[in-house]
C-alpha cells in the first residue's frame, strides 16, 4: 500500500530533517553541508505546502516550497524540494509528493514552480519533466561542494520551472 501524503505538522521535523541530512550525505541533492535545525528550516519554507509521505510508522518523504525573493512581484514563484528516504527510493513516493506538492501550490496562488538539480541527478530531472517542468536553463559551475567525498568540486545545475495552466494567466 502506497504511503498517504498528508500536510507536515512539527512531530514530522525530526523524521524530515533526518531525510534531508541523507539527501546532503549523498551528495547530488544540494550544496547544503549540514541540515538545518528544525526551527531555521522552518523560516526558510513556506508555511503553506508542506507534505510528507507517511506509512504507519514513519514519514518515507517529504515536499516543501520556499520563496524565491521577498518581493512582492515573485510573491507567486516558489522553489519546491521534493526528498525521498533511501529505503524508499524508487517506489513512486517522489511522483506522489510531485503531484500533491502541485495542486497544493496552486490552491495557494503558485504560479510558478522552480527547481534547481544537479545534472548529474537525472533521476530527479525525469520526475519533474514528467510532471510538467521543462528544462529552462544550466548554470555552469555556479557553485562548489563543501563537504563529503566531493568537497572541492565544482558543480553544474539545471534549471526546471512549472507554469501553471490554472494560476497566473487572468
């Protein structure tokens, strides 16, 4: 039976902090070094769309948005994350976090979806080109890892972006 996707509440922060520390360790979902603490996490992400994919016992993932600019002007493009736990990869749970995480996003005003990758996270690029994002730039070196056997590296990332067909176009 496939997880339920559910708003995050707080009792979710250690589980959702944990996957992301995992995604970090891995080492081709962000040039984060060490998760935040729940309450710095927190500030960052919208306080509207945030989910996880929860089985009986534990939260298997999680989506969240986070502004883009504090402009007003942006106040309808947010940058989505979408993490899965490494004993749940491969099972659809990303796709079912994707497509909630979309129609949450719209319901709040959302017209645009960001997501910046790693090229070499293809696994990741597929499932967003699958739910409507289409590849919209790459950003050559823009940044280098500092941590993990990649520490030093200097890394290239796509750029996705989802319009929406409901919100932003009156």
């Amino acid at each position: 039976m496939p997880p339920a996707i559910r708003p995050m509440v707080e009792r979710d922060a250690e589980a959702v902090i944990a996957i992301y520390q995992d995604g970090i360790d891995r080492g081709d979902s962000t040039f984060e070094a060490q998760a935040p603490n729940w309450q710095d996490w927190s500030a960052s992400h919208h306080s509207h769309s945030r989910l996880v994919a929860a089985t009986e016992s534990s939260v298997v993932g999680w989506a969240a948005l986070a502004p883009v600019s504090r402009r007003q002007a942006y106040g309808g493009v947010a940058e989505v994350s979408v993490y899965v736990a490494p004993s749940s990869l491969g099972r659809g749970i990303g796709s079912l976090l994707l497509t909630a995480m979309i129609d949450s996003a719209e319901g709040e005003g959302i017209w645009t979806l960001q997501s910046s990758i790693f090229e070499e996270n293809t696994a990741s690029a597929r499932l967003h080109v699958r739910h409507g994002f289409r590849i919209v730039g790459r950003r050559e070196r823009i940044a280098r890892m500092t941590h993990g056997p990649q520490k030093g590296r200097w890394r290239d990332t796509i750029i996705l972006e989802r319009r929406s067909v409901h919100v932003g176009n009156e």
